[in-house]
C-alpha cells in the first residue's frame, strides 16, 4: 500500500533548548512546520511574551548547524520525532 505525499503530515515531537533561561521545550509539530514557528513557539513557552522573547533577536540551530533560512518546513531537512534544536540569542549580550 502506497501513500500520496499528502498522507505523509505524521506529527512529531522537537525538543527546544533556550539556554537563555535554562529551559527546554517540547512542541508538538509537522513537516510542513517552519523553524521560524518552532523558534517562535519555543521562545513563548519558555519566556513567555516581551521584549525577552522577540524572536528576532534569536537564531535556532539543528544538528549544530544555524538555519539561515527559518522558512524553511521541517520536512526538508527531515527532521524525526523527537529531534533536539537549540534557539540561542543573535547577538552576544555583555555581561553586568
């Protein structure tokens, strides 16, 4: 039994690390969801809504390699069930 690229949209689980707050995260997704999503997502469970949690001030990493381009749907890197990211800040922040 075959199945068309449409039965493919299994669910998954990521696991996010913000180390910015020594949290880790874990979201339910597809492929077809983006990085920019999942770092999104992420940055609001751990820190909630703020300043703290634009995520345009974070980057997130897969495999240790940045994602330049977080539009990209999990199903084209092939993310599996259950797969660690990292969602770290863009810029490093002096420490007081």
């Amino acid at each position: 039994m075959s199945t068309s690229p449409t039965e493919t949209k299994r669910d998954l689980t990521v696991r996010v690390w913000v180390p910015d707050v020594w949290e880790v995260v874990s979201l339910e997704a597809t492929p077809t969801t983006t990085f920019s999503d999942i770092k999104t997502r992420a940055l609001q469970q751990a820190v909630g809504t703020g300043q703290r949690a634009d995520a345009t001030q974070f980057l997130v990493k897969y495999r240790g390699a940045l994602i330049t381009d977080e539009t990209q749907p999990l199903g084209a890197f092939q993310v599996p069930d259950r797969a660690p990211m990292i969602v770290i800040p863009a810029h490093r922040r002096p420490v007081l």
